[in-house]
C-alpha cells in the first residue's frame, strides 16, 4: 500500500486530504510542522512514496523542506507535490526550480489531488531499473542503480529530473514535444502548463553542467538531446 505523507498546518485542509487519501486506498500520514515530518522520516522503517508540502508553515516553510530534502541523497528522488496559494505564482517558479515534481493550487478538488498523486505513484512505479545503461557524449545514465554521471562524476536528480533525462537519452537526436513530454514523463494533461517543463530543464542543465548544452531547446516545439 503506498504511503503518502502531508505536511500542511492547516487543520482542516490536512484532515480533508487525510481522508481522501485514506479513502482512495492510500496510507496517508499528516504533520503540521516540518520537524515532525523530518523527525519521521528519520525514525520510520516505512518511508513514503509522495510527499505533499504546504508552501505557507510554521517555523521552515515547505521551500525549506524541499531544499533540504533534495541536498539529502537519501531523498533527493522522492516524489514531491507542492501546495501553493492561488497567488503564489513566484512560490511555484521557486518550488519547481528547488526540485518540486508537480504542484497544486489552492483551492483544489479532492479529485484532482487524488488524480496527480496517482500519476506520480504511477511513474515511480514504473520506473522499475533496466538491465542497461544509457549514454549520450559525456552522459551516463545507470538503470540498475538510478544513478547519473557526467564524464565520471556523479549528478543528483530528482525522481522527475531523472524519468526526464530519461526519456531524452532514449530518444536521441528526436524532437520532443512538450505536450509529449508532459504526457510521458508527468502521465497527465497538464491543459497547456509548460512552467514545470521548463523549470526542470533549467534545473536538468544546470545539474549537467557543460553536457547540459546537449539539451536543445526548438522554439514552439519542445526539446531534443543532441550534439
């Protein structure tokens, strides 16, 4: 049974998607603050499978949770849904370029909460490792142990960081829509929402350092890994 963890101090808004996701067939834990969640995932025998961070909270917000999360080996892949105000347009840009894997509006229906915590479940699960390796120039993608290298030196990823990077080194040389990638690497209709591509590329550049530029982007198409 997939665990699915919320830190949100809201009171109601947690107890709501608690019994959501207790009702969809989830096993869903709450936290009002981050040192509780932390304070968890460092006791627990069952970690999680998707974490959902409030951006507003006491003492670290959800951005501080996220950063520190991804500086963290150990959990930098876990799938991560940022809840953001409906205001909060700069609160997603610094979610998304931190490494969030997707990101919720408030207010949000239950149905579509349950509906991306699916598509992330079902990507991560999907991601079982293959019996080979992936390269591209420089890049060297590991499936048996999920890990990155570029010229020999490792690169930490992001569960979404890597399932993109992924599905750019099996398609070499291919120009990729973003619509496409959406699909693929998201598993949902995101209805024209490009930000979340975009920041991941940004972030998947970066993280690649001068084997990033093997990232083209086509302009009002999409992208393609090439030399």
């Amino acid at each position: 049974m997939p665990h699915i963890w919320i830190v949100e101090d809201d009171t109601d808004i947690r107890e709501i998607i608690l019994y959501a996701l207790n009702s969809a067939g989830y096993e869903a834990t709450g936290f009002e603050r981050g040192e509780d969640f932390f304070t968890m995932l460092v006791k627990t025998d069952t970690p999680p499978h998707v974490v959902i961070l409030d951006i507003m909270l006491p003492g670290d917000d959800g951005l501080a949770i996220l950063k520190r999360l991804r500086h963290n080996p150990q959990h930098v892949s876990l799938p991560v849904m940022m809840l953001t105000a409906k205001s909060g347009e700069l609160d997603k840009v610094k979610g998304l370029d931190l490494g969030a894997d997707d990101y919720l509006t408030k207010p949000f229906s239950v149905m579509e909460l349950i509906s991306r915590i699916k598509a992330l479940l079902r990507r991560s699960q999907n991601a079982a490792p293959t019996s080979h390796a992936l390269r591209f120039q420089s890049i060297t993608m590991n499936n048996n142990s999920r890990t990155v290298d570029v010229n020999g030196a490792a690169v930490l990823l992001s569960f979404k960081e890597y399932e993109l990077l992924k599905y750019l080194l099996t398609h070499p040389h291919i120009v990729l829509t973003r619509d496409k990638i959406l699909e693929t690497v998201w598993g949902y209709d995101f209805e024209g929402e490009s930000r979340t591509l975009d920041m991941h590329i940004k972030r998947l550049r970066q993280k690649l350092g001068e084997a990033g530029a093997y990232i083209k982007t086509i302009r009002n198409v999409g992208y393609k890994l090439g030399s």
